[in-house]
C-alpha cells in the first residue's frame, strides 16, 4: 500500500493547527478601531497637530509684550594719581574699591507693525488648520491600507481553503491510482505521476501559509499590538463589495472635502499671509519701552559711603524703514508669483483627482463585471471537474485530463478571488479620494 512520504505529510500535518484553531475572530471595524487607538505613525500624528494647536497663542503671534527681569554685580579696584594743573602737589588714591549691585525689570512691546501681528495669528490658526487636515490625512489613508491589508488577508484564507481542497483532490486521486496499481489496471507512469501531482499541490498549501502568516504579521504590525504573530481569524469568509456606488455623489465630495486638495488650498492661503506679512514693512512700526531700575553702591573711599538709584523709565520708538535696497519690492513680487504658483497647482491639483477619479471609477466598474464573469466560470469548473473525476472513477478518463480539470478549477476560483479583490481595493480608493472612507 501506498504511503504519503513523512516529511510532506508532516508538514501538512504541522500546519492544520494554525488553519483551523486560530485564538480569536476579528473584524474589519474591531481591526480599525485598534489601529486608531495604537497605531504609531496616527500617534506621531496627532502629537504634531497637538504642536500646531499650542503654537495658536496671542503671545506667539506677537501681540503681547515681552517682560524681562536682570539683575548684576560688580566689584571694582583701581588706583589713581591725579595731577592739579596749578602745578600743586599730586593728588594719589590707592586701593579704592567700588561694588555696585543693580536690579532691574524691562517691558518690550511692538504696539503697531503694519499689521504684522494680526497677520501672524491669523497664519498660526491656518497652520492649526493644516495640522488638522495633515492628521486627517493620515487617518484616511491608514484606515484605506489597513482595509486593504484585512481583505488580503481575508483573500489569502480563501486561497488557502482552496489549496487544501485542492491537497485533498490530488490525495483522493492519489488514493485511486494506487488502488489501481496494485491490481494492474494503471501503469507506475501513472502513480509517479499523481504522486508529482500531490506533491506539487502539498508544496502550494505550504506555500502559502507563509503568505498568509507574513499578511496577518502585517496587520497586527499596523494595529500596533504587542505580539505580531498573534493569531486570529478573520470573520469574512468572501470578499464583498458595494456594486451601487453613487458616481456624481463621490466625485461632488471629492471635489469639497477631499484632503490633499483642501491642503493645496491651504498652501495657497499661507502664501497670500506671506504676502500681507512682508507688505507690513510699509508702514511704520510704533514700539514701546519700559523698565524699573535699582542700583546700590558701596564706596571704601571718597566723601560717600553708599549710593542708592532707583526709578522707572519709559520710551516709545517711532520709526519707519525709507530705503532698503529695493529688497522690500522685490520680495512682494516674489510672494506675488509665488501666489500664482499656488493657485496653479490647486488647478492642476483638481486635475489630477478628476483623472485619477475616472480611472478607477472605471477600473471599479470593469471588475464588477469581471466578478460577474468569474462567478460564472466557476460554476462551469465546478460542474467540469464533477463529470470529469466521474469519468476517471469508471475508467474512461485519463489522469492528465483530470489533472487539467482540477487545475482549471482551482485557476477559476484564483481568478474569482483576484477580481473580488481588485473590486474591494477600488472600492475603498474611491471612498478615501471622495473623503469618505472614514464614514464608509
């Protein structure tokens, strides 16, 4: 009697545990809702939008004063001859010692700057909005690969459960040649040949468990959890997909809220505040000054023992910049052409999300139909491989064409899978470049 060597049948063997005991079962909106909270790349994220939002102070944009405290001490010695021009006897001091001990609090403020401030705090909520829209970004394109990744994974099962059916027809197929040879009917060509089948077919399944393990390490990586090899099911079994996606109302939405384009939107609002910033300088700047000072002396010799000084000061600076070497015209025509530049590439922008729309409105459209097809061919693989392991059961097929039969159904549900696939993958694109991946 024929017997399955050991080290296919124990790799075989090895891997029915992780197939079919798996820890736990987990869906796409549990994966999701994983990944949001623990995912790294979202956290570094969000802390720099966190930055952006404690960057919007009155303080930072310049509107309040600034308010420092100094203070100082200082030892002198010195000597010194002093020389009457009477011609009278030189005047000698040595050894005089002066400490001085000062303390004193200053008051800056730019009180008007051409609108300088106004500008700056208006640009630092832009910026905030930006940050927003950064995080907002991240998070529609994590959720789009982690989708993607978790019907691979849900595809990969599938294939999985293909090829073991598979490993069980060439073992079932096995299991006749032998029978036969043993009592003549089928030449050694024909077992040699079914054992090559089986094997061929054992190598696949191995094969892809390590597909499946490298996608499923993938998604654990992208939920951020502790172990990456830990184990769950998916709970698809099939890959489905919305057929009756809305065209005008995806592409409507794009149109409004999709994020890159709001972001070069963004970019060309950040060059206008470029603009106003430099256009401050032609006006005059008004800047107040104050202090409160305090100064104490220590004398060792000379008709004063100590010498105090106290008392506030204040000043305004008035001022306003004439000629600078043309500098000032010449950076306003730049931020000019920068602003042009910027609304060209919003143009160009909307551009490329309509044509990047189409095309996977149209690929979307095509694999639907496509899914259609394969389903179909399926069932014709089905019932063809039916009648023909029948025939091989009375003899009036050969291996071969057996061999061809569970060849083409196991390509047919290969190419059911792929297209089921490819459908869901343009499905979630158009969701993420409409903006609403995170709500579908």
């Amino acid at each position: 009697m024929f017997r399955l060597k050991r080290s296919a049948f124990t790799a075989i063997v090895l891997l029915l545990p992780f197939l079919s005991n798996a820890q736990s079962v987990i869906d796409l909106n549990e994966v999701i809702r994983v990944g949001l909270e623990n995912n790294y790349d979202l956290k570094i994220s969000r802390n720099e939008q966190q930055i952006s939002d404690n960057n919007v102070t009155p303080g930072n944009a310049g509107f309040l004063p600034s308010v420092g405290l100094n203070s100082g001490y200082s030892v002198r010695q010195s000597n010194s001859d002093q020389f009457p021009a009477d011609g009278s006897e030189t005047v000698s001091t040595r050894n005089s010692g002066t400490q001085t001990l000062d303390a004193g609090l200053n008051l800056n403020w730019t009180i008007f700057e051409g609108f300088k401030v106004q500008t700056n705090y208006k640009r630092l909520q832009e910026l905030r909005s930006v940050g927003e829209l950064n995080t907002r970004l991240a998070v529609e394109n994590f959720i789009a690969d982690i989708s993607a990744e978790y019907y691979n994974y849900v595809r990969q099962t599938l294939q999985m459960r293909n090829l073991r059916q598979a490993v069980n027809l060439s073992r079932e197929r096995l299991r006749i040649v032998e029978a036969r040879y043993q009592i003549g009917s089928l030449s050694r060509l024909d077992l040699q040949q079914a054992r090559v089948d089986f094997n061929t077919d054992s190598s696949q399944l191995i094969q892809q468990y390590e597909v499946l393990h490298s996608s499923r390490i993938r998604l654990n990586e992208m939920m951020g959890t502790d172990n990456v090899e830990q184990q769950f099911m998916a709970a698809d079994t099939t890959i489905s997909f919305n057929p009756m996606l809305s065209k005008s109302e995806l592409f409507d939405n794009m149109m409004k809220v999709n994020a890159v384009l709001l972001l070069t939107e963004k970019n060309k609002l950040l060059s206008e505040l470029d603009l106003k910033t430099l256009q401050s300088r032609n006006y005059p700047y008004l800047r107040l000054n104050g202090g409160y000072g305090f100064t104490h002396f220590d004398y060792n010799k000379g008709s004063l023992s100590k010498q105090r000084n106290w008392g506030p000061s204040v000043g305004v600076t008035l001022g306003f910049d004439i000629f600078d070497g043309f500098n000032r015209s010449r950076e306003q025509k730049n931020a000019r052409i920068r602003i042009s530049s910027r609304e060209l590439l919003v143009e160009r922008q909307k551009l490329m999300l309509q044509s990047d729309f189409a095309n996977m409105w149209l690929a979307y459209q095509n694999n639907i139909l496509l899914t259609n097809l394969e389903k179909e061919s399926l069932e014709n693989a089905q019932i063809n491989y039916e009648i023909a392991m029948d025939r091989y059961k009375l003899g009036d097929l050969s291996g071969i064409l057996l061999r061809e039969a569970q060849v083409g159904l196991l390509q047919a549900e290969q190419r059911l899978l792929t297209a089921q696939y490819n459908t869901k993958l343009y499905e979630i694109s158009l969701l993420q470049i409409s903006g609403k991946i995170v709500g579908g």
